[in-house]
C-alpha cells in the first residue's frame, strides 16, 4: 500500500512540471588547460550550435570595394545657387562592370538597341569605359576639377548619356549652371534607358531648376555680314538666329558691320524670363532726324491771320473813301453851306472807318513779320537718334462687351 501510494505521489508531480523542464539539458564541455583547470564553455558550444560563415552578431564589417563605393550618394555638396529637387542626391553612375554594361557598353548586336553605342567601336567604348570609373571616383572624392576632366575625355570617346549627366554633377559643384543645363539636354536625348529610370527623372528635375535659374534669349539680326556678339564672343553673323540660356545680370549685346552703326542692347537679363531682340543696322544718314521748334504750319498760320487783318483794313479803307466822297457831294450841292447832319454823319463815319483802316494795317503787317521771323526760327534742326530708339506713341485699342465698354492705352517710349 505504501509502494503504491509513493508512486503515484510521483507521477503526479512529473505532471505538474512544465513539458521543456523534463526535456535534458544540452551537455556543456569543458576543456582542461595546461595546468589542469577547467575552461568556461563558449556561447557557441553552449548552445550547442555550428557558426555558420558570413552570419552572427560577431561578423567583422567587409571593406567595401571601390567598384561599391562609387555607388554611395555622393556627398559633396551643389552649388549655392542651385538648389536641390525634391527627390534625394542622386547618385554617380557606378563604375560596376554590371553596372556599366547597361550603360556605357554597347555591342554591335545590341547596336539597334542602344542607339547611343552606334558607331561606336569596342576600344573606344573600353577607353571611355576607363576613363568614367576614373572620373567618378574622383567624383566622390570631391576632387571636381579633375572629375570633369575625365569626363571630357570620356565624352571624346563616346558620347554617351550617362558621362553627360555625371559631368553635370560634377558641373554643379563649380557654379557652371549653363553648361550644366547642356549636358543634361544631352543626358535625357535618348530617355531613361542609358541613365535608368531613377536618374532620368533626377535629371528632368535638376534640368527644370537649371532653367528657372538663367535668363532666357532670343536674338535675331536681318542685316546680310553683321556681327552679333554676346559679351564680347561672337554668336553668329547675319543673317541669324540665337536662342539660347544665359546667367541672369547685365550682358552687352552688340551687332557690329563695317559702315554702320554698332547697335548696343545692353540690359540686365532675368532669371525665368525670356528676353527678345532684333538687332537693326543704319547708317549715320539713316540716324538722321529733323525737328522744329514748333509745327511746319504754324508761322504760315500766323501770316495768314496778318494778311486777312490787312485785308479786312483794306476793306474798312475803302469804305471810308466812299464816306468821304459822299460828305463832298453833299458840300457841292448846297454851294458851300454849313452841311446837315446827314452829310456831317458821312464824314464822322468816313473818318473812323479811315482809323480803323490804318491801325489794321498797322496790326495785319505787325502780324505778317511776326509770321516771317517764325518761319525762320521754325526751320528744322537735324539731330541723331540711337539704333532702335522708336518714338513715343499710343495706341488705344477699345474694349467691348456684354452690357460695357472701355479702352486700353499703351504707351511705348
């Protein structure tokens, strides 16, 4: 009764102990050293687990190649005066053989699909191949100057997008804002294939900032050898068409020929706008004006009213002639005899109309020489005017609507 009784107490307490509590302890081994104490067990073997190679907590950091390194972000900073798009720094292109093979290698059975490796042959495409890894790890190293150097004989070698938008960056950092808006026109020329998707659109984005940043010309000249200059270098001689981004701020445009004028558009350009010129030539007799100190008809007007002053005293003249002539008939036929008032009235009025005559003469020739001396004082005086100066004007255009009315005056001076 009592066997019994212990064996069951027995069973019931191996039941009430947890299931991983009766499983067996792994065995730990132990190591005897030289002077024969015990060595404390490892982790490892205390777990009784195999390390595996390339995991666990206590893997050493690999170093990275240099092949890996040039495809970290770089961290130079971009010029000051452009900034950053929205999205994240974007990456030179990495010098990787994998990498590059979907980017600068072009092969003759491929020719048809990357356009941008046509003609291109396979040592030139080794040597540009060279010469990017090169310029991109000094990309990354900030040595700029030297990176845009490789770059440029990358580019004589092969002329592919993804050197363009490297040397861009590279550009960026050496505050060349207008060649870096070209070399990202040539980037994008063929869409994202040769640059990848993402740093196509990196370079859509710098390309729009590029461009709200510089001034926009647009410069045209008609006249058959004239020179067309842009802050002393030539951009194309006549007849011609410029069209072109500039940094923003003063700039002399200037179009020169031998026997006329140089016409000078200097002016202050900017930025996000787009500026328009027509560069005229004339010669010196074409800058030739002529101007009056008054209107060509003015003195002519003002003789004018002296001879009708004079006319209108001529007319007076003769009516006091008659008056006069009537107050002597009167006399004769009364024998000589004290006139009456109607005969006396004819020689009043002969007399004032007589007044009248001369001071009208006197007045109608004041006025005809003062006519005469404006005539010549109103002779026109020949001045020059600058190229391109135009007159003031105004035009005034109406406005018409549902119910109103108006006008718009412009003023051009």
């Amino acid at each position: 009764m009592s066997r019994s009784a212990v064996a069951l107490s027995l069973l019931l307490a191996l039941e009430s102990v947890p299931a991983w509590a009766r499983e067996p302890a792994p065995r730990t081994g132990t190591a005897k050293t030289s002077r024969g104490m015990k060595k404390k067990p490892t982790a490892s073997k205390a777990t009784g687990k195999t390390k595996l190679p390339g995991t666990g907590a206590s893997k050493r950091k690999r170093k990275p190649t240099a092949a890996e390194a040039a495809q970290a972000p770089s961290d130079a900073p971009l010029s000051s005066s452009l900034p950053m798009p929205p999205p994240p720094t974007p990456r030179a292109v990495e010098p990787q053989q994998e990498q590059a093979s979907s980017t600068l290698e072009g092969s003759p059975s491929g020719a048809d699909e990357r356009p941008w490796a046509q003609g291109i042959s396979k040592a030139d495409q080794d040597a540009s191949l060279a010469l990017f890894g090169e310029g991109n790890v000094l990309l990354k190293e900030s040595i700029f100057v030297r990176a845009v150097e490789k770059y440029r004989q990358a580019l004589a070698r092969w002329d592919h997008p993804a050197i363009h938008y490297n040397l861009a960056l590279a550009l960026m950092n050496l505050d060349q804002p207008v060649e870096v808006h070209e070399h990202l026109v040539a980037a994008l020329r063929f869409g994202p294939a040769p640059l990848e998707k993402e740093k196509y659109e990196y370079a859509r984005n710098y390309k729009t900032l590029v461009e709200k940043q510089l001034a926009r010309v647009d410069i045209t000249c008609a006249t058959p050898g004239a020179t067309v200059t842009l802050d002393g270098q030539t951009l194309f001689v006549a007849p011609g068409r410029y069209e072109a981004l500039v940094r923003p701020g003063a700039h002399s445009i200037v179009a020169t020929m031998a026997g006329y004028v140089p016409s000078d558009q200097s002016r202050t350009l900017l930025p996000g706008e787009t500026t328009t010129l027509d560069l005229k030539l004339f010669t010196s007799d074409d800058l030739i004006r002529y101007k009056r100190r008054w209107s060509a008809a003015m003195p002519w007007l003002v003789m004018g009213a002296g001879v009708a002053v004079a006319g209108g005293s001529t007319f007076l003249h003769l009516q006091s002639r008659d008056h006069f002539r009537a107050f002597e008939s009167g006399i004769t036929q009364c024998g000589g005899c004290v006139p009456p008032a109607a005969v006396a009235d004819e020689r009043s009025q002969g007399n004032l109309m007589q007044t009248g005559a001369i001071a009208g003469y006197a007045v109608g020739g004041a006025v005809i020489v003062t006519g005469a001396v404006l005539a010549v004082l109103n002779q026109p005086k020949p001045y020059r005017i600058e190229p391109g100066q135009e007159a003031a004007a105004v035009q005034v255009t109406p406005l018409l609507g549902a119910g109103s009315g108006g006008a718009v005056a412009t003023f051009r001076f």
